[in-house]
C-alpha cells in the first residue's frame, strides 16, 4: 500500500507544470555572453543586468522570475549614484512588461530554452 502511494505522489509532482519547468531549465553555456541592459544604456550597473541575464537565459517558474527581477531592481539601486534612483524602477518596469515568456523577444524569460511548437 505504501508504495502505490508513493507512486501516486511521484506522478502527481511529475505532472505538475512547475516540475516540468524545473525540468526543462538548462544552464548558460560556458561561453555565455549576456547582451548588458537590453534596451537600456549600461550604466555602473551592468553586472546586475548580466546576473539577470543568466537567470532569463535559465527561466523557470514565475516566482522565480519576480525574484529575479527584484534583485536586478536592488542591485541597481544600490549602485553609487542619483540616476541609479530612477533607472532602478525604469528597468524593473521594463523587464515586467517585456520580459515575459510568451513575448516573441531574444530577451524574453527562459530564451534559453526551446519553446515547444504548436
């Protein structure tokens, strides 16, 4: 009875949408080179838009794209500097907006990954 259970429970987290996201993320290759702040100048903060590129490269659940978009938001914020103030917001305004998965961008969420044909 135990393992019928257990095997239940393996199939019901296989067949969850987020498992199938973990799944399906890969790692940047070696050779990875982000493009900087898409869409924007780089800054003294151009580190922080390479971080978030490797996460979009990566993608992953949804969750885990506001948390990354949260962290290139602090990480810009807190670059010495006035204009880091306002490009901090600019940016996470940006990247909520033109980031997402669906949009037909090479900076989208998880462009590192095959998008399944339909």
């Amino acid at each position: 009875m135990k393992q019928i259970i257990v095997l239940l429970l393996a199939a019901v987290i296989i067949a969850s949408p987020g498992f199938s996201q973990m799944s399906m993320r890969v790692e940047p290759p070696v050779d990875f080179v982000g493009d900087g702040c898409t869409l924007f100048p780089d800054g003294n903060y151009r580190e922080c838009c390479y971080m978030h590129d490797l996460d979009y490269f990566r993608g992953g659940r949804g969750e885990e794209r506001r948390a990354s978009d949260k962290r290139l938001y602090r990480c810009v914020r807190g670059k010495k500097g006035w204009q880091n103030e306002i490009a901090a917001p600019v940016m996470l305004l940006g990247v909520r907006i033109l980031g997402d998965s669906w949009m037909p961008a090479s900076f989208r969420w998880g462009f590192g990954q095959k998008k399944p044909k339909t």
